[in-house]
C-alpha cells in the first residue's frame, strides 16, 4: 500500500514550507535529447481545465503547474506554492507564492493569474468539467503580488489535495486559447500539435527549477493500436509505452533492450450501469449481473491476472477501502433468479458500449458478454471513439451499459462524490438520499476515523444497490526503454517529466 495517498483530513497539513519538491534522481542525470512516448488516443484539447481526459493531463502535466502537487506516495508536495496555511477553522487557506516563477510567454506569474484561473474554472461560461471541485470557494483575496488567500464557504477536507490535480493548472490571466496554443509555467513549452500524429514540447529555459527539466525535446505520439507501440517500443522507435498490455508483461520480463517500471494503480476498473434507463433501473437486475460475472475470471481471461478484484468503487491501496469482493460470489443460478423476479424470466437484450482505442475496456466488455449469454441476457458489443464516448455516455448519459475505468484521486470525496445525485458526474445516475448524506457529512469531516466510517458505509451502499459491476484495481505496467532513467509512477494520472533522461547507452 502507498503511504500517505490520502489527505485525511485537512488539519493534516496547516502549514507546509519547502524549498522545492524531492525530485533527486539516484543517477547523476544527463541533459539533453529527446524523448518519445507513445500515448494511447489524442487528447481532448489542452486547456487543463475544459477536460476530465486522463490522456489529457498526462501531456499538459509538461506544459503547466499546480499550487500543490503530489509525489509517488501521494503526499502532498510545494509546486508554485512554497508555503501554505490554514485557519484552525479550516475556512481560510493562504498560499504563498514562489517568486520569479515565469510563464511561457515571458511573464512573471503573481497571485492575479492564480486569482484568475480558479475564478476561470468557475465561471459556468468556461464549462469546466471539475468546476464542482471548487465550488466551496466562496471569494479570492491576493493581499499582494505572490499570496494568495482562499476564503471557503465550509471547511471542505479535499480541499488542499484538490489543488494538486492538473485541472487546477495556473494559467495566465491574458491567453485566450489555451485549447490549441496553451501557455503554462511548466518545465516544457508547446510546439506543436499534429491530431492523429504527435504534440511536440521543447524545454523551457526559465523554468523555477534549476537546472529542470533535463531533456530538450519531448515527443508524445499518438498510437491506439497497441501492438504497434509494444512494436516500437521493441525497435526503439519510441522510448516509453505508457501503458504496457498484460499479456505481453511476462515476454518483455525477458528483453535486455526494455525495462518494466510497475506499480499497483490508485483506480478502478467497472462495468458502469445506467441506473435511469430499463432494465438497470430495477436493483435486482443490476445484482443479476454482479453474481452473473465471475471478476476472478474476467481478470485471467481479459488482463492475464494483472489486477484485483473490487466490490465497491475503492481500489484497495485506499485507506479508506472495505474489502466487499464476498458480496456478489459468482453464482449465475442466483443471477438467473434474480433476473426472473425482476421480470425478465428469459433474459434480455442490451447494448455494451466499448470505448476505442482502450483494448483493455474492449477485452473487459467481451469477456463479460461471454459471462452475461450464459444467463440469458444477449449483449451487442457497440464500439465509440473516445471523443463520442465521452459527448455520448459520460457527459450525455445516453447509454445502457459501458466498460470504463475511474482514475484514482487524492482524497475519497472526490472519488465518491460522483454518485451524488445532483452530480454533473453522476453518469449512472445513482440516486439515493442516505448516500447523498453520506458523501456531504464526510466531505466536511475532519476526524479521520469518523471519514473513515462514512465512507466505508457509502461503498457498502454502493454495492449492496449494485450501482455498476465493479470488477478490478489494475496493475500498471510502463514499458521504458533501458537508457531512459527517472521515470516515476503516480496515484494520478499524469506523467512528470522533469526528472527523466537518458543515457548514452
């Protein structure tokens, strides 16, 4: 388990100061190159706070910074912060600016562009999809030019670990189009971006750490298919896979020429129900499919045993996970009396909805049609384009069932708060009062065991009305290649580039 993944309680951390992130690679680095990482679909745009695209924030972690940031354990870290405090009432945080830190466009950043940026974020005319996130701000003062001072509404335990997710990115206050020439404070600035090819970083000589970022040039391509990056990996074509597929962990074990870098992911992967649209709206159906669905055996057949199974929406490096996997053992007997008390004696017919190029989501659905047919239900394997998926099911709700995979976050509301009933992110459109309490009471809880409590009795909620079909915390696989030094896992989705290289050799 990670220690310290999560912000407890935002007593935890009152005042922090530190000249710069732990960041000292064990090698002596080299300065210097390029480097290419193969990355899986396009990103959605590079304005950090238009998106919630996991492929997204693992390009523009290059381009921007955050008031706060994480390390590998998840502990919460100074980024263009030095310093913060809070009030002991929890309504008043102060951030204290490093001085000098410049944006790409040759500006000094202050305290205006931080005080600018959240009030972008909020503004409903920029839809910011994590707008909800730091909505419990209820004004921003900036008593001179490097503090800032954020006055909130009610204490808000996620509040500092939110600050650390790439959509809380500081941007200056003048640029417009973010989307297309973004403009950041980040160790790389933008090049170019070529759709279907490539988005191309160079190094940003002013960058506020010394002697950071080390290489000259990176390179992010874009490769859906993924035998094809594995195979550009191999030839050295590219110099990192993000992510490799589990079946080809155990043969690269095997290469000289490539290293495995792994770690346990901070995330989850489910079969998310529409809880709105017939059958799922019947719990009995939706409990149907969880004894129907043998996790144990997607996770062989569809991820070569890399990952565990889940009851709930938690992944198990979580201190605040409750180990709920006994819950729907698999027993398609019971699934088919389920179904025939729901009224469907003879089954149904729905539609899956696969998200392309995400092989591993694909492999999931397939497997799980295999285990549904053997219940009566028949399933029609549809495949989106990660843009339409996105429009279609996760911002439309125009879907019946989808495979998908929840990225970790620093602290559990977040991570929870999604099947709140009013949420904009509440996809499977979960309604249940007592867990709307829930989910409100711990988010303003600042007693560690008490959160702990709460969140335990949401996920027992969560699985006993089967919201979705909770199958596995993967294991994350990155395929490097032998000269690259420095490449780190995090629990959330971004990589950060400014302390790798590359040898000679």
């Amino acid at each position: 388990m990670r220690k310290g993944m999560l912000i407890a309680t935002l007593f935890l951390i009152l005042a922090v100061s530190c000249a710069g992130p732990a960041r000292t690679p064990q090698a002596k680095p080299v300065r210097g190159g390029t480097l290419v990482v193969a990355i899986s679909a396009n990103p959605d745009g590079l304005d950090p706070h238009k998106t919630v695209a996991a492929v997204t924030f693992e390009v523009v972690k290059s381009i921007y910074d955050t008031l706060v940031e994480t390390d590998p354990q998840g502990n919460l870290v100074p980024g263009l912060a030095e310093k913060w405090e809070a009030s002991s009432d929890g309504l008043r945080w102060t951030f204290y600016l490093r001085k000098g830190v410049k944006f790409h466009n040759g500006r000094e950043m202050t305290s205006a562009d931080v005080k600018a940026s959240f009030e972008r974020i909020l503004n409903p005319e920029t839809k910011a999809p994590r707008a909800k996130d730091y909505s419990v701000i209820q004004s921003i003062e900036t008593p001179d030019k490097y503090t800032v001072v954020f006055n909130l509404k009610e204490p808000q335990a996620a509040f500092l670990s939110n600050l650390a997710y790439g959509w809380a990115a500081i941007v200056p206050v003048e640029e417009v189009d973010l989307r297309n020439k973004p403009v950041g404070t980040g160790p790389f600035r933008f090049v170019e971006w070529v759709p279907d090819s490539h988005v191309k970083l160079e190094r940003f000589p002013d960058y506020y750490i010394k002697d950071q970022p080390y290489l000259d040039t990176v390179i992010f391509k874009i490769m859906p298919d993924p035998a094809a990056k594995l195979a550009a990996l191999k030839a050295g074509e590219v110099d990192v896979v993000d992510q490799v597929p589990p079946q080809e962990v155990e043969g690269l074990k095997n290469n000289p020429e490539i290293k495995l870098i792994q770690a346990p992911t901070n995330g989850i992967y489910i079969m998310a129900l529409n809880n709105a649209r017939e059958p799922f709206n019947k719990k009995e159906v939706r409990q149907a499919i969880s004894y129907a669905v043998d996790k144990k055996g997607v996770i062989e057949a569809a991820q070569w045993g890399q990952g565990t199974p889940i009851g709930s929406h938690m992944p198990p490096v979580s201190p605040f996970y409750v180990d709920l996997t006994d819950k729907y053992p698999y027993n398609p007997d019971k699934a088919r009396e389920l179904l025939a008390k729901a009224g469907y004696p003879e089954g149904f017919e729905v539609t899956l909805i696969m998200p392309q190029p995400y092989d591993f989501h694909i492999r999931n659905c397939e497997v799980i049609a295999d285990y549904l047919k053997k219940i009566g239900i028949k399933v029609k394997l549809e495949t989106y384009e990660w843009g339409m998926w996105l429009e279609r099911v996760y911002m439309g709700r125009d879907y019946q069932a989808t495979c998908i995979g929840h990225t970790g976050r620093l602290d559990p509301d977040p991570f929870l708060n999604r099947y709140v009933s009013d949420s904009k992110e509440n996809y499977m459109n979960y309604n249940n009062p007592r867990y709307d309490e829930i989910i409100r009471q711990a988010a303003v809880t600042t007693d560690f065991q008490k959160r702990k409590e709460l969140y335990i009795e949401a996920q027992r909620l969560l699985a006993e009305d089967a919201v979705a079909l909770y199958l596995m915390a993967p294991l994350w696989t990155v395929g490097v290649r032998k000269n690259v030094e420095g490449w780190k896992i995090y629990p959330i989705d971004i990589f950060d580039l400014r302390t790798v290289y590359k040898t000679s050799g």
